[in-house]
C-alpha cells in the first residue's frame, strides 16, 4: 500500500519528511474517506472527491491507492494496524459485555463509518477482502479473553474462541446491520450472558458433536 | 403493488385474463430480477434490462413497479407470501438445526439470490424495508417452534422465542454474509446446540436481567 514511486515535487511540497509527510498525506486521505463516505455513500466515493476533500493532489492519491477499493482497503488496513485489546475486566461474563458495548457503540455510532464500511463491502471486493481481515484479526485478538476464562475454570478447557466470540457478538450484527431493528443497548449485556450460559453448558467444547439428536423425529 | 392502472391492449395481449395474465407478468418479471441481479449485480438493474429479459413491456414494468427499489421490494414481497412453515420435528434442538440447514442452504445458495437481495439493501430503501418486513415475517412465523417447546418442558416459560431464534439463526448470517468466513454445513447443528443450551440455562427468560454483574471488576 505503500507509494509505487517517490512523490513528485509537484506534490510533496517545499518540506521532505518521508515518513511524516506520508503519515500526515494517509491521515487526511482516509479521513476525507471515512467523511465522504458516511456524508454521500459509496456511490460519491471517487479519487477525485477524496483529493479534493483532502487537499490532497489527485495524482498523489491516484498513485498511492489506485481506486476506491484501495482506499477502503487501507482505512481498514489502518484500523488492523492499531494496539487494540480487548477489554480485561476479570469475569468472562464482563468480558463479553465491555465487548458487545464495543460492538454496539460501532454499529449506532454517529457518523455511521462502521456501517458504512459494512456497505461498501457489498461493492468492492478489495474492501470485502480488507473487512474479512479486519474481522480475522479483531476474533483472533479477543482470543485471549476465552484462553483467560478457561485459566479461570469458567468454561470447559476444550471450548473454542471464535464460536464463542461468534456467539456473544453475532446477534448484534444481525439484529442492527442485517435485520435493521432496534434492539437498545441491552443487546450487548443480554447477547453476553446467553453466550456464557452456552459456554458454561459446554456448547462451545462439543468437538465432534454429531446432529443426529436434531436430524428430526416429525 | 398490483397495476395502477388496468394494462393497454399494446401489452395485455390478445387474451385478456386479468388474474392469470396479471400473475404471469408478475412471475416473468420477477424471475428476471432475480437472474439478473445474480449475474450482473445491483447496478445493472434496471427497467429496460428486466424488462428485456422478462420480454415483459417496459410501460408495464414501469407502471407497475416503478423503479429498481419496487422490484426488489416485489421480489420480497412475493417470498413473504408464501405459505412457508419453520419445521416441525418434535424437539426444539430439531426444529432450530432443521431451520438453519434452510438459512445456511439460502445462504450458500447458486445461484446466490438471498445474499445479492441482501447487498442490494445496502442500496436501496424500499429493498432495505422490504427484506426487514421479510425477516420479521420470518421469525413471527418461528414463534412456534418456541412456543412447542415451552408446552413440551424443553425451556422455561418465559422464553423469548425471539432472541432464542436470533440466537441460532444469527452466528450463521454473521460467518457466511459479514466475516464472509467458509464455517461449513456443521454450523447449522452448531448454533443450533448452543442456543439451545442457553435457552435451557434460562438465557432467554431472563426478563429484567440488568447486566450489574457484568459491569466489569477489574
């Protein structure tokens, strides 16, 4: 994601500092991203109005990220990039739910740039690819959260991180992104505590778990 | 959604039967909207291509539907119709894996109509009403399956049916349309089995449960 060649005079300006420079010409690109996306949608999103909202020369923007997938890619790219942990509060059950008000936080946020995002990914695959790598990334750093539970013998030793994690947070996903309700923010407590009551039954340490039970008896 | 207006003669035909004629139209038209949004995607959907494609008068198609947005809408519309019933094997943890294998069915489905509705919601508001009426006909209709269950013992009175039935649908939408993850048919049972076990630990009765114990101690 880095610039094919060296910027140009023409738009690096009177003071070189690659590295600030560069750092400073991605923060105003990928804000003036993440602002035009939320303000006129996917559909607005183009190299030229991104230059333009940025100050940043089009040809600059151009070379450094090719098209809007490649913008999208990268603001993901920079959110990947971060020192985000999950939370720590002690109790998997606490866990979860700091985690869902996290996710629930994202998801009503004003202006809207997770949904967005969300969006655009049905329109770009550069940016499908880039939130599928975001998300990777988030379940296997919240991994630590399970590992903890498990040291704390609040779940069986075999239960799986990404199904419980799916668990805990996927009705939230569902309910805001996909079915569009509005659930209030006890979402995220009541989505937590059933993922724990699951957990603790053992649902998530089933390896091997066979559906004949549920092949049906009608 | 029926004609404002009763058809010409230029596209009626020469047999003029207003019920089969108006059902046939109506089937033609739709099938092209789904075949065409599967094979060139939301933005290639327009009047005149479905109007080509259903061999279907575009005088027609625009009176009766008006734009893509009351297609799309048309397309949900007639799913909601239906006479679909949730399954009915004679336990819950049956009837909840029979429904998955539908939603994960729809949802690996070629060609991929469900999911190229859903990221055509992401586009269109009418589309975007549409598909919520569409699920929450859905779940309305999957009451019962809670409701059998409840008669049967399986899970205590107060069960939510509809944050059960979020529960085992929503870890399916969330790894196959969002994290666009390959979890395998395995997940419909999976889900299944864990919501489940909380419904039985009493996770969805739990009216007025305040999340204090999860605020967190560390």
């Amino acid at each position: 994601m880095s610039p094919a060649r060296p910027p140009t005079d023409s738009d690096t300006g009177p003071v070189r500092r690659p590295g600030g420079r560069s750092a400073e010409v991605r923060r105003r690109v990928l804000d003036a991203v993440r602002t035009h996306l939320v303000e006129y949608g996917y559909e607005a999103l183009g190299i030229d109005a991104v230059a333009e909202r940025s100050g940043v020369h089009r040809t600059t923007v151009y070379r450094r990220w090719r098209d809007v997938g490649g913008l999208l890619a990268d603001v993901l790219a920079e959110a990947t990039d971060d020192d985000w942990r999950p939370p720590d509060t002690g109790s998997l059950e606490g866990d979860l739910h700091a985690l869902n008000s996290e996710v629930y936080a994202a998801l009503t946020a004003e202006p809207p740039v997770t949904t967005a995002l969300i969006a655009a990914s049905f329109r770009s695959a550069p940016a499908a690819d880039a939130l599928r790598s975001f998300w990777a990334d988030r379940y296997d750093r919240c991994a630590v959260i399970v590992h903890r539970a498990v040291r704390r013998g609040e779940v069986p030793p075999e239960t799986d991180s990404r199904r419980l994690l799916v668990a805990a947070t996927a009705p939230l996903y569902h309910e805001l992104v996909l079915l569009r309700s509005a659930p209030g923010a006890r979402i995220a407590a009541e989505a937590a505590r059933s993922a724990l009551l699951a957990a603790r039954a053992g649902a998530f340490a089933e390896r091997g778990h066979l559906p004949v039970a549920a092949a049906g008896s009608a």
